[in-house]
C-alpha cells in the first residue's frame, strides 16, 4: 500500500514537473501574446495542482500530517488564475489598436468596457479633475 | 523513487524559469513581461512544493500560500496600472 501510494505520488510529482514545462515553453515558443496568454494559464496550473495532489498523498499518507494547506493554495490558485489571465488580456486590448479593429461589436451597444471605462467612469480620477466634469 | 520524481520535476521547473527569464527579458510589450512574471511566480511556488515535499517539512506551505497572494496581487496591480494609469484610485 505504502509503495503504491509513493508511485502515486511520483507520478504526479513528474506530471506536475512536465506540465510546468509545457507552459514556460509555450510562453517562450508562442508567436504572439494572446496566443501566450492560454500556454502559462491553463497548463501551469496543471502543473501546480498536480504537484499539490502528489505533495497531498505524500504527506497525508505516507508521513500522517495534516494536509490543509496543498487543498487552500490549490484552491487559491484555480481561482485567482483566470482572473490574472483576463487583467492581462485587458491590458493588451487597451495598449493595442490593432488588436480592438478585430473585435467583434458587443452586444448592448455601448462598446467594450475595457476600452470606454477609463473616461467615463465617474470615479475616474481623469474625469473628477477634468474642468468638463 | 519519490526522489527520482523530484530531480526531474527540479529540473523541469528550473528550465521553465530560464524560459520564464528569457520571455522576461525578450518579451516585445510589458503585458507579456507581466504574464512571464506570474508565470514565474506559480514555478516558484511549484519549487517550494517540491522543496517541502524532498526534505520532508510542512514549514515551506505558508510560504508557497504567500507567494501565490502575493504574486496574485501584483499581477493585478500591474495590468490595473496598465489600464488606468493608477493602481487605487
């Protein structure tokens, strides 16, 4: 049982490892950053949870301590991954012109709110200290 | 044959931060360097993961939870920067 569970616990230490890889790889190989975008977002974070998994079964099972942590920072992370991935998506629609040319025209009319929110935004300091406003 | 996994998985991670460096460093606009960072970050908390795993400890697990707040926190800020010039407004 104690072996079965330490191969359990390799094998998801070396997929963790090569998922890891995965993405650091694709975000040096990929030609542009949107495309770099999906690489570090969805494959390390794989990556990390698989290590989580393994440093769980290593701890729990074959060293009897508490394993509360690995489930929080898995927990954290798979949670805070996709909110850093569309902030970076954001900015770059914002820095990138041609990147907006290509966007599809949202559907209330209003445009898109990364692109109108830092002018009209009441709470905007740029609007507060402009004399128009 | 958990430390066999380790070695693998270090040098793994440690080519992945090489590559995190080089994206850093090449990257042609800052939101790429902001992604090379957080991508940084979740290599760095991976090796204090396997850190606690190879030496058998439970201590490094706060320190793997700070760095992904931390490291969440400044991603945010950065792109916030990015967008509106201001992190708090």
């Amino acid at each position: 049982m104690a072996t079965l569970l330490e191969f359990a616990s390799a094998a998801f230490i070396v997929i963790g490892g090569v998922f890891l890889f995965v993405g650091s790889f694709g975000l040096a190989k990929l030609p542009d950053t949107m495309r770099r975008l999906h690489a570090p977002t969805k494959a390390t974070t794989l990556g990390i949870g698989s290590l989580l998994i393994a440093s769980l079964i290593y701890f729990v099972a074959l060293r009897h301590a508490a394993g509360i942590h690995e489930i929080l920072i898995t927990l954290f992370l798979f949670l805070t991954a996709p909110v850093s991935a569309i902030m970076i998506a954001k900015a770059h629609i914002f820095r990138h012109s041609d990147v907006q040319r290509t966007l599809s025209p949202d559907a209330g009319g209003s445009g898109w709110a990364t692109l109108n929110a830092a002018s009209d935004d009441p709470r905007s300091v740029d609007s507060a200290a402009s004399p128009k406003a | 044959m958990i430390a066999a996994a380790c070695t693998f998985a270090l040098v793994a991670i440690s080519v992945s931060l090489l590559l995190n460096v080089y994206r850093l460093i090449a990257g042609p606009d800052a939101t790429d360097r902001i992604l090379a960072l957080d991508t940084m970050v979740i290599n760095a908390i991976g090796l204090i993961v396997l850190a606690g795993i190879m030496f058998g400890t439970t201590m490094y697990f706060e320190a793997a939870l700070l760095f992904a707040m931390v490291g969440f926190v400044s991603t945010v800020a950065f792109c916030k920067f990015l967008l509106r010039g201001n992190v708090i407004e």
